[in-house]
C-alpha cells in the first residue's frame, strides 16, 4: 500500500546531515525518508526548504547552517556555486580525502559484498589545486560578450570566468589570451538551438615536463574566418604552445570532437613523462590529466604487479601505452589492447622512443583480442586492466579466469564497477588485497582506484 512521503513540498524543517552520497549531496533522514540536501555535510543542523517528493526520496534547499561541521571551508573559487565542475570545495581536503576513502568502503560493502576489504586511506596531493593538464572549453555568448568559459551545473549555460582554480596555470594564461584573440576578430560562437556559427570549443593540453602547450580549435564547418592571422596571434601570445590544431564537428551532438583534425601549426604532439618514461601526446590521445597523481596510481599499479623481470604481462585498455611502458622496464614481455586505433599507433611509437622493445600492441576491443591471444597460446603471469566507467566486460573477466594469471592488477575510475568486478574475480579463485584509493580528481567527487588480485592455490 502506498504511503506518503512524511514532509511536503515546500515544508521547512531543522534537520542532521548524516552522510554524502556518491555525488556529494547531503543526505539527511525524516523518519527513515533519505532527503538529498547539497552543500550540507556530515554532522551539520541544517534548516531544509522541501523541494520536491518523490516515492522513496526527496529533495531539498539549504536554507541555513544551524551548526557547522569542523570540515566546512569557504570555496576560493568565486563561481563555484554555479560551475559544474568541482562539487566539494566547500569541504576541506582532509574530508575530502576521507568521504573518497568511505565511498570505496561501501560500494565494496553493498555492491560486492566485501564485509572485510581492506580499503587503505585516500592517496591526496599536498597541493589539491591547479592540476589539470586538459582543459576543454565551450565558447559561446555570455551577457552579449562572446567568449570561452565553463558550463552551469547540469547546463550548457556559459558562466562568464576566464580562471579555474584546478586548471594548470599555463592554461588559465592561454584561455585569457585566447579569448582577447577570438573577441578581437569577433568569431562567431556556434549556437546549439539553430546548428549554426563557427567556433564550438577550444581544447588545451599541457605538457608538465617539457612546459608545452597543444591547442585545438573546434569548429563547426572546415571554414574559419581570420584562421590565420588568429593562429598567428595566439602562438605569438603564448610562447609554450608549440602545436596548434583544427578539428571539425558538424553534427548535432554534445561529442566534443568531430571526425576531421587538420594540423596548423608546429609540432604534431606534445610530450610529457611519467616514471621517466616519455609519451607523445596527440590531440586525441588518453591521458591522465593529474600528472603529479598519475606518478602515484601508477607507482601503486608496478607494487600490485610485483614484477621481476620474469613475466609476461597483457594491459587491456591500454591507451597511449603509459601503463604498458613503465610496465615492460620490469617485465619480460607486455601486449596492449586498445579499441581506439590512433592510441595503438601512439603506444608503438612511445615504445619506440623509450627503446622498449619488449612490447607488443593490438587495436581492438579487449574483450575480443584477449580470447583470440588466448587462443593463439598468448598468456600472462600478470594481467593489467584499466577499464572505462562501465569496468570490464563479462566476455573479459570469463577469459581471464581462464588464462589464470598469477596476479590480476585492476585500476578503477569507478569504484562500483570495481567492487561488481571483484566479486566476480574473488568468486572465480582470486584473493582481493589492500585496495588503495588515489585521489586523481581533488575538489571533485572522482576517484581512482588501484587493487590487486592473487590466485589462490
């Protein structure tokens, strides 16, 4: 039999915030009805104005911080209210760190049904700002100003800023310098609502150990009015861009890239170097965004592994290679498996210019290029995965189990689907070690992960 929701809409109560969720929202409770309240935290008395009831939850708008939580911080950045991007500068890092930490705790609790595992505290950085490495901005039309920016929370509203506080500094210099260019010549903003104007977004990516800087023009039509002498301008603007490209979209669609990249200036790639070893990076190319933080998942990834020179290892998902290479300076042999065929050629000519010679990369989904090498007698001592958000397929995990390896190293951007893969793994013979969350995305709800299993006998 239903029964009503025990607040209303519109209703004001005095209430305790007793957790976040996975997205960082206040969750208080009415008799047992979760109510989702965001900017709350933890331990706070917070005055609640209903916003909305559903069957099994509700919604409501912080009216008031009756008593504050000891983690509760003042947001430097002056858009931050409005901005999609960051959801927890209004908690100190500490705490930060510490809901990261509990996250991975209960979705190995509820969605693998781990009563024990030992989930480690949260890897930070001692310096949680101005980390990003990649930088892609909409340009579009703000108060009758036309310019690059950050979309609204939930939104493709432009806010009107020319800073991010967790965007590398250089970055910050090239979209304000940008920006002056673009208004200069007055490039049409492309409108989403009419499928017409030039200029979508502008895409920056830098290079932390050789201070280079790619850009990337993304526009509608190949056409771009003043290209020239506004490329000029930019490379004249910003001394470390050394590469400039033009990509073109134009289809109807929130994909920020389009089929068509023509080069336009300078070098084809950046590079950037990670465990001393150097990756090319081109427009398209994967790559972790957090450089500093990079160094560290991947230190925890090579002490899960425990190579000793001996082995053979496959890296499924495998992007531009950087798993793969700091891999094979330790181990007999490595084969990547990658499904983005431009990343494959990259991984080749990255092992090329580290001089690792041990390596073997194939274009394809890893689900079906691991059973064929599987097929073909290609095996592993250890197996490397670093899956997208929906963790790795069922055909995957089965193939793995198969093969046995003697360990499995799993790196997460998810940890749900972790903890939904490991059940598996555990339940097919493998032991579940320390699981080390790494925190890659600070000022956000993100986090990395980085586990290990272990055949048992």
């Amino acid at each position: 039999m239903y029964q009503a929701p025990p607040v209303n809409k519109n209703e004001e109560i005095e209430l305790t915030v007793e957790s976040l969720s996975h997205e960082g929202v206040g969750v208080c409770k009415v008799n047992g009805y979760p109510l989702f309240v965001k900017n709350a935290l933890p331990g706070e008395t917070v005055n609640v104005k209903v916003t909305k009831t559903l069957k099994n939850y509700g919604f409501g708008r912080l009216q008031e911080i009756v008593t504050p939580s000891i983690d509760r911080v003042t947001p430097p950045c002056a858009v931050y209210s409005q901005c999609g991007g960051c959801q927890l500068q209004h908690l100190s890092y500490q705490g930060q760190k510490n809901f990261k930490q509990q996250h991975v705790i209960d979705v190995f609790r509820r969605l693998g049904h781990f009563t024990d595992a030992n989930v480690l505290e949260t890897k930070g950085m001692d310096n949680p700002w101005a980390y990003r490495n990649k930088s892609q901005l909409p340009y579009g039309t703000v108060n009758g100003m036309n310019q690059l920016g950050f979309y609204r929370e939930r939104s493709h509203d432009l806010i009107a800023t020319d800073t991010c506080l967790i965007q590398n500094t250089h970055n910050d210099r090239a979209m304000q310098a940008i920006n002056a260019i673009l208004a200069k010549h007055e490039v049409f903003p492309y409108n989403e609502r009419t499928h017409k104007g030039v200029l979508r977004h502008v895409m920056l990516r830098y290079g932390r150990s050789t201070n280079e800087l790619m850009v990337v023009l993304i526009t509608r039509t190949p056409d771009m009015p003043s290209r020239r002498v506004i490329v000029e301008e930019i490379i004249a603007a910003v001394p470390e861009i050394v590469s400039v490209y033009q990509n073109v979209n134009n289809k109807k669609t929130n994909v920020i890239f389009g089929e068509q990249t023509i080069h336009l200036y300078g070098q084809e790639t950046i590079e950037d170097t990670i465990h001393d070893v150097k990756f090319k990076i081109s427009p398209r190319s994967f790559y972790q965004i957090n450089p500093d933080q990079t160094e560290i998942l991947y230190a925890e990834a090579l002490k899960s592994a425990a190579l000793t020179g001996n082995e053979n290892v496959i890296d499924a998902y495998c992007g531009i290679g950087s798993i793969s290479l700091c891999l094979a300076k330790d181990a007999k042999h490595v084969y990547g498996v990658e499904i983005v065929p431009e990343a494959i050629e990259d991984a080749k000519e990255n092992a090329i210019i580290n001089g690792l010679e041990n390596t073997t990369f194939e274009a394809g989904p890893a689900e079906v290029v691991i059973p064929n090498w599987y097929k073909q007698g290609i095996t592993a001592d250890v197996i490397c995965v670093d899956p997208p958000r929906k963790g790795c397929d069922e055909k995957l995990l089965n193939t793995l189990l198969k093969m046995k390896p003697r360990r499995i190293v799993y790196v997460s951007c998810n940890p749900a689907t972790l903890a939904r893969d490991a059940r598996v793994l555990v339940d097919g013979g493998y032991k579940l070690e320390d699981v080390q969350p790494v925190d890659m995305f600070p000022q956000t709800t993100h986090v990395e992960v980085v586990t290990a299993f272990t055949l048992v006998d």
